[in-house]
C-alpha cells in the first residue's frame, strides 16, 4: 500500500505537502530562536546550549537536537525528490509546449523549481558555516554561536548569500502553504482568500525576521 501511495502523483503530493510544512514549522521556531540574538551575547548563546539540553535527564546531551535534525533531513529529502519527480512525470506527460501558456502557473512552477536548488545549496553552506565551522570566515568558536553568527554576517559574501535565501524562502513558502492546503484538502472556494493571506503574511514575516539579523549585524545594533 504504502508503494502504491508514493508511486501516484496525489501520494508525491502528499509528501510533498506533509514535509513542507514540517520544515514550515521548523523555520518559524528557528527564525523566533535567531531573534534572541537582539537580546545579547549571554541570551543567544544561553539559547543556543539549552537547544543540547532539552529533555535531559530522560534523553542524553544532544539527543533531542539530532532526533529533531533526523526529522528535517527525512523531509527535506521527501520533498526533493518528490517535487523532482512530479517535475519529470509532468514533463513526460507533456512533451510538445502548449500554445497556449498559463503565465502565472508557468512563474510559480519556475519560483519553486529555483526556489528549492537555491534552498538546497544554501542548507548545505549554512551548516558547514554555522555548525560545523569548515567555511566560517572568522574563526569559528565551538560554544559561541553568537560570536560566530556577528563573524558570519561582518562579510558580504554572507550577507549576499542569506539574503539571497531568505527571500527564496519567502518565495517558496508563499506558493508552497497555499498549494500544500490544496493538496490536503484544506482549500475550497470560501478559504482560498483567506489561505492565500495567510502565506503571503506568514513568507513576509519569516522573510523580515531573517533578514533582520544580517541587517542589524551591517548596521551594527547587533556588533
């Protein structure tokens, strides 16, 4: 059954409805944990060893931070491949161009098409800048994020780079909420409106939230 499910196309939706909002729910915690920082060193930094140290003593140092990474690498990689193939069975299915096109449809297949490989490649340089330090700028200093993330954001290459990504972020988000509420059954007639929104607010508001650090790093409220 399962098989079955993930072969259809409204299973790969699913998926890719499902997962998308996993990691919707992971950018709204992780962009409310980013703005600690506009609380000082000593918060962000208080904030950042608590994130090892949820759930303790029932689970072990870290525990729960790789169980919640486990989580996001699982949908990250079901969404990938799932928008990969339904993007190659949609082209299967229509391999002559239309003569008539659909501009809107076409720009927002486009925004999430290049949306998600500009998401994709950024995921990869933000852990090895933030977390693992192979490309920090700085120095990196295990412990000290707050320090790390000031280094990070102090070149322009980092700004340009996150910047870039957070509004493919918000790009993606305002598309991607309004069709994972279609694929899930949630849209009708009476919600469109309102779902449509409620992703405009909500990729305007993670969009302004991330980008919020870079900026105040550049204009030096946080230094």
């Amino acid at each position: 059954m399962a098989r079955s499910v993930w072969d259809s196309t409204v299973g790969k939706k699913t998926v890719m409805a499902v997962s998308g909002l996993i990691m919707l729910l992971y950018l709204v915690v992780h962009m409310i944990g980013n703005l600690k920082i506009f609380f000082g060193a000593g918060e962000f930094n208080h904030y950042a060893h608590w994130l090892r140290t949820v759930g303790e003593p029932f689970m072990h140092y870290e525990w729960t931070l790789w169980l919640v990474r486990v989580v996001l690498v699982v949908a990250v990689v079901a969404h990938a491949v799932s928008a990969y193939q339904l993007s190659r069975r949609d082209i299967k299915a229509r391999p002559s161009r239309y003569v008539h096109k659909k501009p809107r449809a076409g720009y927002a297949t486009r925004t999430m098409r290049w949306g998600g490989i500009i998401l994709a490649l950024f995921i990869v340089w933000h852990i090895l800048d933030l977390t693992t330090g192979t490309v920090h700028s700085g120095g990196f200093q295990e412990g000290r994020p707050y320090q790390n993330v000031v280094d990070t954001f102090s070149t322009w290459y980092g700004n340009a780079i996150y910047i870039v990504a957070m509004l493919a972020v918000g790009l993606h988000i305002r598309h991607g909420f309004w069709s994972a509420a279609q694929t899930l059954g949630v849209g009708s007639r009476t919600l469109d409106r309102a779902l449509k929104a409620t992703a405009d607010i909500l990729a305007l508001l993670l969009t302004a939230g991330f980008i919020a650090v870079p900026v105040a790093v550049m204009t030096g409220v946080v230094s």
